[in-house]
C-alpha cells in the first residue's frame, strides 16, 4: 500500500481511514500521522515513492518529503531489529512491573484497597 507519493510537484501522504485512501499534503502532517504512519510501516506492506528533489517544486514539500522518506527507508531496512527492539521494550516493562507488583505481596489491581 502506497502512504507517501509525488505527484504533481507536490508531496502527499495517505490519511488511510475506513479502507479508503485520503491523500493529504505533506505540510499537513502532524504528530499523530506520524505515529500511524509508523505503526504502518512496522506492521504492513508500506510502500512510498522515492524522493527525487526534480520531482518537488515547493521547498518546503522537498525538506518534508525528503527527511520522511530517509527515516521510514531506514525503518524499512530495519523492521525486523525495530520490532524486535519495541517487543522486548515493552516485555522488560512487563516484567518490572509483576516484579515490582511480587516484591509488594500483594496482585491487587491498582487503585484497589487493601
């Protein structure tokens, strides 16, 4: 699936929601796009055009397009290490808190009175 293209000098990216595509500009993009587009690239076939300055008229669309393209190619080549890297980040946090939750005695759920 397509999340980032070049078209007609300008940088677009996908706002995918429902099943649909929602192309939006590039200088639209905010944090939560950014989170979803990561999720993405970690957990599906992500797919974006290559970043060619000839391509981008606007500057600011250039910057944009160019430094998201760099990160999420690197995230690409490395998807498996960063899933990895996330699993285990989250495992360790897991196994603090049972730990932290064992050394206290008690399984009471947060926020239950004793």
């Amino acid at each position: 699936m397509d999340y980032l293209k070049i078209d007609d000098n300008k940088a677009f990216f996908n706002r995918r929601e429902n099943d649909k595509d929602y192309w939006h500009s590039i200088d639209e993009i905010n944090k939560e796009d950014l989170f979803k587009l990561l999720n993405l690239a970690v957990e599906s076939d992500f797919k974006m055009d290559e970043y060619d300055e000839k391509l981008l008229q606007n500057k600011a669309h250039q910057i944009i397009y160019k430094h998201l393209h760099a990160k999420f190619a690197e995230i690409l080549l490395n998807k498996n290490k960063f899933k990895d890297d996330s699993e285990n980040l989250y495992k360790e946090a897991w196994e603090k808190y049972r730990q932290t939750e064992n050394v206290n005695g008690s399984s009471e759920t947060p926020g239950q009175a004793v």
